[in-house]
C-alpha cells in the first residue's frame, strides 16, 4: 500500500483498538518525509528501537532488522504494538532482541544494509555504539538516519558525521531526524585510528590551528572555550 494508506491503516488501527506504545512515536510528517527521500523500495534495513517506523519498514523493506527491547510483558508495549497491527507484515521483520549494547556486537551481518535507522538507547555514549557497529555495513548510496537530534549528545554525533566525507547532508526533518546520504568516499577502517582524516578534526585541531580544511573553516573547540574553576 502507498504511504497515504499506511498511515490511514495505522491510525485507524489506534483508534479501534486503542492501542499506543511506550517508546513515543515519529509525526506523520517525519515518517512521511523519511520515506518520500529513502524511497519504498529497499533492499535490508536496519533500526535500533521499535515502534511505527517498524510497521513502515516492515511494507517498504524486503528486509527489516529491528534491535530492540522485549517488552511484551510491559504495559503499552512497542514490540505488542506493532504486531498487533494489521498494517504490519511480520514475516519481513527479524527482531533481534536484547539491549543494543550486548546485541549490536554480536550480531552477523549477511546483508549490506540500504537504510540505517538509529533510534534505541539515547544517553551518551550507546547511539555512537550503535553508529560504530552499523556503518560499515551501510552501502554506498544507502542512507543514515539519526532520530531525536535536539539531545545534545546526540546532536554532537551528527555534527562530525554531517561534516564527515563519507556522507552528504539530505536534510534535517522537524529539525530533530537527520538524514544523511552515504557517498562514494572510502570506509572509514572500523579498527583504524583515522583522526587526522576527519573533517570535525581538522577544523578544530587546537595544536595547529594552519592546520584545517581548504574551505577554511575554523570551528572553536572545547579546550579553546574552557574556563577553568577558580
């Protein structure tokens, strides 16, 4: 079914059934907006969290890896949620249950992915975990996705990617989920140090400050702005 259909079975799904989930939910304007530049015809994609992104995932991907909590046993429960749904077709997703910190690590990709979707754990440090353990895996030509980037460690993180070679910026949806679109440009060696090749680095390496890139851009860091305690 068409994008328009989706959400008109997914609300009306909430209205006979009163049904909700507890992680929140995306606006119709950002699931709308997401698919309308990621496309309704993808490959694998991958999300860290659960909810009525899954059920949009589960209609426009042959495949849908969603890391997420088991709450079926909670109260409003997204995973509940989302296979009560009329809208949703099951046999597409693989959930992969557990906290991304333990799961991510461990998992074995088979299939590179085309949408990378982070959602899951917000408190610094587990979205750049769940960063670290999916870019290499993302196509060239596939899209990264950050949710809630008003958090501001999170909006951090998708400072240096925005600014990263490896990815052009797409857009900035009810300026909390960024979209990124995955360029040609090498990938970066997850084992590698590579902090002298990056971009965020580059434009505010304190220790030389000729040091930057060819647009010229200086950014002040931490250290420049720092005030120590008296």
């Amino acid at each position: 079914m068409n994008i328009d259909e989706l959400f008109a079975a997914t609300e009306r799904y909430e209205a006979s059934a009163s049904e909700n989930h507890r992680a929140g939910s995306l606006s119709k304007t950002t699931l709308k907006k997401m698919f309308e530049i990621v496309g309704t015809d993808i490959g694998c994609s991958l999300e860290t969290g659960c909810g009525k992104s899954t059920i949009f995932f589960s209609n426009y991907s042959k495949k849908h890896l969603a890391f997420c909590l088991d709450d079926r046993d909670m109260p409003s429960s997204s995973v509940t949620y989302f296979e009560n749904c009329p809208a949703a077709r099951g046999p597409r997703v693989e959930f992969v249950f557990g906290p991304t910190q333990r799961t991510l690590p461990r998992f074995e990709f088979g299939t590179p992915l085309d949408v990378v979707f982070i959602d899951g754990p917000h408190g610094y440090p587990f979205p750049d975990l769940e960063y670290y353990y999916t870019y290499p895996h993302l196509k060239k030509g596939g899209f990264l996705l950050i949710d809630d980037i008003q958090i501001p460690s999170i909006a951090r993180m998708a400072d240096i990617l925005a600014e990263d070679r490896m990815y052009e910026v797409v857009e900035l949806i009810e300026r909390k989920t960024l979209v990124l679109l995955r360029t040609q440009a090498p990938t970066i060696d997850p084992y590698s140090d590579s902090w002298t090749s990056q971009a965020y680095n580059l434009r505010r390496w304190y220790k030389n400050p000729q040091r930057h890139l060819v647009d010229g851009k200086m950014r002040p860091s931490f250290l420049d702005l720092y005030v120590p305690k008296s």
